[in-house]
C-alpha cells in the first residue's frame, strides 16, 4: 500500500488565499465560509479561518510547511520550495501566524466565477442591511428596506470591494446617500437620568443635540427619553459629565429609531 507523505495534507471545503510579493507565490489554506467573515471582523480567532496554519506555494498540491532546524521548506520539494529566507524578504518574518494574517487581510480569494458572485452578492446583501438598519427614508420618515438600500447602492454606481468589510463599506454609502439628500441616519433613543438639581442645566446644554423628547420626569431625580442624532452621542456623554459632576449618566435604548413628531427642549 503508497503511504501518503507526511508532509502532505489533504483538503476539503478549502478556499485558497492567494498572495503575491517579490515574484513568489504565497497561499494559505482557509475554510470557505470563514474568509469575509475574518475581514468584516466578525471571526476574529485565527484557528477558525484556518484549515491549516501554514503557507503554501501552491495549496492544491496539499504539501504542508517542513520546518527544519536551519531551513523552512514550503512548497512541493526542495527545488522550487520556498525558503525561510524568501519569506524574511516578502514578510519581514518567518512567524507563519503573522505571514498567514497578512496573507488572509491583503491576498485575493481564490473562487471560481459562480463562487465569486455568490461571495459578492451576499457582500452586497450585508451591507445593504446594515444601511438599512441604520438609516431612515426622508421621503416617508420610515426605516430604509434593504432592498431599497440595495437600490440606492446601485442609482450610486457603488462599487463594492471583496476586501473592505461590509461595516466599512455601509458607512461609506451612507454618506454618500447623505449627500445626495436620499437617506438620514436613524436616530438613537436615549434615557438620561442625573439629579434634580441639574435638570435645568442639562436642558438648556442639550438643546441642540436632542431631536424629539419622548417623555420626562422630576419625581426624586430627573429622567427624560429622548431621540438624538447618533452623531451626538459623544457630546452629550461630555455635557453629562461636566455639568452633574459625573452623577449622571444615560443608557442607550434603542440604536435607530423612529421619529414621531417634533418636541425639542425648550
């Protein structure tokens, strides 16, 4: 019976990471469905992106790194393997988990054409939902559908890029929408509470962060709902602090809501 080399490994469910420096080729093996998952910052453990934590000159060929005590061999055979010293001049180092990092966040996913517009839609789709659930419809004052989104991406010729988190990418079609004057974002519902005695101070601070109060008591402390653009958020944690002596504070209710008329502090 052949026995298979040790130094050979067989892969399923594979997708290949391709990287190319100094005129060589440098592949890692990852599983297929955990590649954008890593790159929109949803994955962040490297052992669940990885099938194997090595590099390859060709993964197809399933010939796994050889560590030797002076040499570090990765590729099919001594002859056109990749030396410890071709990956100190493409890498600055010969720390497989650091070249596998850089490889996975900057090479170019090895799909076939039906894998690929699989992977670009569902990119697509994602940051649709994210602007859609960030962002409301000017026209009807109501939440953005993620069809609608997928509709405004394409009036604004958006091109999406495979390597770019779908995160990254929603906020910048947003602020395109923004401009053109198609979308607003949603605002964020907020409950602020601080003593009594402050309660004048903050209102007149907060006036122009606070979009719509929802609701307001003076029963023992101060406490009042309101909606703010998410813009403001840090502004008024500032105001918080400063005017109550850090005694108040405010927890977030909701991260889009939706408006329903118009109240703002007088």
């Amino acid at each position: 019976m052949l026995k298979q080399p040790v130094t050979q490994v067989r892969l399923t469910n594979v997708v290949v990471v391709r990287l190319k420096k100094h005129g060589k080729r440098f592949e890692i093996a990852c599983y297929r469905n955990k590649v954008l998952s890593w790159r929109n910052g949803t994955e962040k453990d490297l052992d669940e992106v990885l099938q194997v934590e090595n590099v390859f000159s060709n993964v197809s060929k399933g010939v796994v790194a050889n560590k030797k005590v002076k040499e570090l061999i990765v590729a099919v055979n001594n002859s056109d393997g990749l030396r410890a010293q071709d990956l100190l001049e493409a890498f600055q180092t010969t720390d497989i988990r650091k070249i596998c990092v850089e490889i996975l966040n900057k090479g170019e996913l090895q799909v076939s054409d039906k894998e690929r517009n699989t992977v670009y839609e569902s990119l697509v789709h994602e940051i649709a939902t994210i602007v859609a659930n960030k962002c409301i419809d000017v026209e009807t004052n109501r939440p953005l559908t993620v069809s609608r989104a997928e509709k405004e991406m394409k009036n604004i010729h958006f091109s999406v890029v495979p390597k770019k988190s779908a995160k990254q990418q929603a906020l910048e079609v947003i602020r395109k929408l923004e401009e053109k004057g198609h979308i607003r974002r949603a605002s964020m519902r907020i409950k602020i509470q601080a003593p009594l005695k402050y309660a004048e101070e903050l209102k007149q601070r907060m006036k122009n962060c606070i979009i719509h109060v929802e609701s307001e008591e003076r029963e023992g402390n101060f406490r009042t709902v309101v909606l703010i653009d998410p813009g403001s958020y840090r502004e008024i944690d500032n105001i918080l602090k400063e005017e109550t002596n850090r005694d108040g504070f405010f927890e977030v209710l909701s991260l889009a809501a939706i408006e329903e008329g118009e109240k703002r502090l007088d």
